[in-house]
C-alpha cells in the first residue's frame, strides 16, 4: 500500500451486519464481486469499552431495551468469526477488525490477521496502541475528530514503521463542507507515511477525489439496504454503489498518469491537421 500501488480498496461492514452472520457473508460476497480488496469488522468487547451505567441506558434496539443488549447483539463469537474467515477465504477477499480493546486485539491476533485498524475514538489510548503495536503487524489508524497535537502524540507512540493514517470526519453522514480532503497531502507532508481516506458522506465523487490527492487506501461502508436499522446504515453504500466506485476509482488512476508532459500517439494525427506554427 501507498505511493506507486493503486488505491486498497476496504469495504467497512463494521457492524451493518447486525448481528446476523447471514447478512455478513452477504456483505462480504458482494465486496468481494465489487472488485474490493479487503472488508473490515468492529471488535469490542464490551464490558470493557463501555461503563456500566452507559450500557443499562434505555435504547429500544432488536436485542432489547438496553444499550448493553445492543452492544452484546452486534458481537459475534469465535466460532462465527471462524466462519467467516472460512468464507472470506473461500471467495478469495481479506479480511481484519479494527480492535476497540486489549482484548479484542488478543482475540484477533488468533486470526493471523494481515493487519490493525485502529478507530478514531480510540486514537488517545495509548496502552492499546502500544499494545496493538507489540503484535508486530502493519497499523492502520484513523483520525477522525482528533487534532494534530493529538495525531502527533499517536504517531510518536506507534512509530511511523508501517503505519498508515486514514484522514476522516466522525459524523454518520458527514456534511460535505466539514471533509477537508486538503488534510490528506497535508498529513502526507507532515508525517512522510502513507494516508488513506475513510469517508461517511452520502455521495461517492468526493472518494473520487481524495484519490486525486493521494489517499493510498479507500474505506466505505458498505451495507445491502440503507434504510435497514442501525447507526452506520445512512452513511454506508449499497453493492451496486461500492462496484461502481470501485470502477471509478480505478478511472482516476488511470487518469492521473504519471505527471511527465508528453504528446501522445493518439494526438499525432491531429497535431499535424491543426497545429499552427508562428512566422
């Protein structure tokens, strides 16, 4: 990944999968057939990265009237997260979990993964950077609602050694003016490791253009029906939306060229009908 590779395109199912491990191999067939390079889960566990008294909170969901019975409703187990390792293997695809936790690092590491992914909310948590980082594998770490002092700090502690950072705006959708996709070069000059875009919006140009600046890895989230519950469903992009974006994607980098000025075969015949010369 990064500079000279083309854009690593990740479909985020996170957590739009509800629960249903049916819906989840759904989603990773259909990242998989968009021409996707890898599909990315949420791992937490959950007694651990919420208080007590944040998941006794009311919050009428499918699991229950609780918070706690959403949180715990999202999870899946070991056996289902074999499963789909088993599936994403057999439809030729990777996948890897952003780790909200030290152990959910541990549980993920079981799984050879090829890399971590580490979420905005959890960029000022120093002991699970370093324990994540203490796993030896590439890191990929969000920065959304972080600022630079705050970035700075989180790329001292996990070393810029394979590190990639992913500019985001943490609003589910997120509002085109508050995107800042100039941020992207700038991270890139200011850090000198690859970035990535990790989007929220509604529309899928502004991906086309954070390509365009750089950004070496793509993440979307997907989901079979935006209008299903849950949080991330509005701000997420149906199979058909991600296999045209992935096209797209790809169209830019062809356009993008190298950046050498040349004339080219194709305009040779055309330089000779209307080029003018001066006396």
């Amino acid at each position: 990944m990064g500079p000279g590779h083309p854009c690593y395109f990740t479909a985020e199912i996170g957590i739009n999968h509800n629960g249903n491990l049916g819906v989840a191999k759904r989603l990773i067939s259909a990242a998989s057939g968009a021409g996707c390079d890898a599909v990315k889960f949420q791992k937490r566990t959950v007694e651990v990265v919420y208080t007590p008294e944040e998941l006794a909170k009311p919050r009428e969901n499918p699991f229950g009237p609780t918070n706690g019975d959403l949180k715990r409703g999202l999870e899946f187990s070991r056996e289902q997260y074999g499963e789909i390792d088993l599936f994403c293997k057999t439809v030729g695809i990777v996948w890897f979990a952003s780790a909200w936790d030290e152990g959910s690092a541990d549980f993920l590491e079981k799984f050879d993964p090829p890399c971590y992914k580490i979420s905005s909310a959890s960029l000022t948590d120093d002991a699970l950077l370093r324990h994540i980082r203490g796993k030896g594998r590439p890191v990929i770490l969000s920065t959304g609602m972080s600022s630079l002092e705050q970035i700075d700090h989180a790329v001292e502690v996990l070393g810029a050694q394979d590190l990639i950072l992913m500019h985001c705006t943490s609003t589910y959708p997120s509002n085109v003016e508050e995107l800042n996709l100039r941020v992207i070069p700038a991270l890139q000059q200011r850090y000198q490791v690859p970035v990535g875009y990790s989007g929220h919006e509604v529309t899928l140009y502004v991906s086309l253009a954070a390509v365009a600046l750089g950004a070496c890895i793509m993440e979307r989230h997907i989901t079979v029906d935006r209008t299903l519950w849950g949080t991330d469903q509005a701000a997420s992009v149906e199979p058909h939306g991600i296999e045209r974006l992935v096209k797209n994607i790809r169209a830019v980098e062809k356009a993008l060229g190298d950046g050498v000025k040349k004339v080219y075969d194709s305009e040779l015949s055309i330089l000779k009908k209307l080029r003018r010369v001066g006396a």
